[in-house]
C-alpha cells in the first residue's frame, strides 16, 4: 500500500518522535523512508559568495538528516536521505509529486484544543496543497503513538471527498484488521424549533444515515471484518473528538477539496479543525481534479 514514505525532517523532539512512528509504518508496509530537509531559502540565512548562493541551513541539513540516518539504521528500516533547498510547503509537495511517494508524514504541534496550531504552518501548507495523502501527527510530551492501528475513525458526510478519502481509509483498515468507525454528524446547532427546521433535521439525519451505510458497506467489501457505525448529532469538529476519545480510536481519515493549488480548501473546515486537534494521527487524502 504504501511503497515510499516522505518524512520531511528538521531534527525538533516532534520530528524525531514521528520518526519512529513513520519507522513503523515501514516496517509494516515493507517501504522505503525517504527522510527530506528543506533548506528555507526565503530566510536570512541566505547569502551569496562568488556569485554562488550558499544556505547555512544546507550545511545543518545534511547534520540533521545524518542524524535521522543513524536513528533508522538502528531501527532496520530502509532508507534514503537528501537536502534541497526552497520554500518548505510547496518544496514538499512537489518533492512528493515528482518522486511519487505515496504518504507524506509530519508532525503537528501546539496548545491542547481547537486552538493547536502546526508547527510553522508548514505542515498545515502541505495539507492543503498536496495531492498525495498526508499523515500529521500530533505530538505532545509524554504521549506515544499506537501502531498497528486498531480502531480508525472515518467521518464522511457523504461528499465525492469524502468517499474518496474513505476508500483510501477502508483499504488501510482491511491491511492492518482494524475496526472502521463510521462517523456522520448532523450538525443542526443552527436549526430552531419551527416546522421546517424539525423537517430539515428529518433529512440532515437520513442523509448522514445514508453517507454512514455506504461507507460501512465499501469496507465490508474491502474485507474490513468490523465496521462499526455512527450518526451524532451536534458540532462536527467536537462529535469527532468525542469519537476519538470514546471508541478509543487510534487514527482517523478525512477527505480535502478544493482547487489545485493556494486556494485549496480542507472539506467544509472540518478537515483543517481536525488536523489542528486531534489526539491522534489524521491521514487527510484530497481529492483527484
């Protein structure tokens, strides 16, 4: 399933603990981890000697990618390492593109809550511009990552993304025999009490009933042996959390939209919610123009 595995690698405690993560996953996955340092060259670091443009940042990036390299050897999992230079988001998603691999996985960091935010907006760049699917990773002191995963949590509200980020999704939970978690949520925090509301909600609801078998039945023909289904009612972002903690969910999975590009937009905002909160790994998979 995944071949090649892009790590964009700083050396920060976050990225050396995502590091092992992703050294599990190819382990599993029997892949190759292809360990990235992006030289900013939009930084001050930037000079020019003889006419030739010199990166101090170059010279730490082979140090820190060295570093990664021991750390893998260690560990028995195959690798490759390199050091460009360029603007990090779209330096990385071209790199990932052009070399096609078939995972990007970053870490994510920040305050507990709705308010986390990605470390440097980098990773929140690649998932918005990256048409390969991105695993982020959120890492806070004291907490580790499980792996294989058990229980994966797949929210659809029964969009094209949607749908295909669930058969990416399913596909992954039939290789690892984990449970899939079927989330729709009807967000109906904005409907009143008059007749048309209470109809509306009637729909909203068998909408997301609908969005919620569809998804359940695509993993059983996956040979997803476990597919548990659910329809809340409440805030989206908040459902999915609630999930997360209570079916004790190991990852989860989520569609992006948009176009392609600067202007790409995360599914409804959702998706962009998710990533910045979650407790555990997020795969967000956009979808094909």
């Amino acid at each position: 399933m995944y071949d090649n595995i892009l790590l964009p690698y700083d050396g920060s405690d976050g990225a050396a603990a995502v590091l092992h993560h992703a050294s599990e996953i190819a382990h599993w996955a029997d892949a190759t981890i292809q360990v990235l340092y992006v030289a900013d060259t939009s930084r001050d670091s930037v000079t020019v000697v003889e006419g030739h443009t010199v990166d101090a940042l170059a010279e730490q990036g082979e140090d820190v990618v060295e570093e990664a390299a021991e750390t893998l050897d260690t560990l028995g999992v195959s690798y490759d390492t390199d050091v460009v230079q360029g603007n990090p988001a779209p330096t990385i998603v071209e790199y990932a593109e052009r070399y096609e691999q078939d995972l990007v996985v970053m870490p994510t960091h920040g305050r507990d809550g709705i308010s986390r935010y990605l470390v440097g907006s980098v990773s929140e760049k690649v998932v918005r511009l990256s048409s390969v699917p991105v695993l982020t990773v959120r890492m806070q002191p004291d907490e580790t990552l499980e792996f294989p995963y058990e229980n994966i949590l797949v929210p659809t509200d029964g969009s094209d993304a949607a749908m295909n980020a669930a058969e990416r999704l399913v596909e992954l939970a039939a290789s690892l025999d984990a449970t899939v978690h079927v989330l729709s949520v009807v967000d109906d925090t904005t409907l009143g009490l008059d007749v048309g509301s209470t109809a509306a909600r009637e729909e909203n609801e068998r909408a997301a009933t609908d969005a919620v078998e569809t998804v359940a039945t695509m993993a059983e023909d996956h040979g997803v042996s476990n597919t548990v289904r659910h329809v809340e009612h409440g805030s989206p972002v908040e459902v999915i959390l609630e999930s997360i903690e209570s079916n004790d969910v190991h990852a989860v999975g989520m569609g992006t939209t948009g176009k392609r590009g600067t202007d790409r937009i995360l599914l409804g905002s959702v998706a962009e919610k998710t990533v910045r909160s979650a407790p555990v790994p997020v795969v967000t998979v956009a979808q094909p123009e």
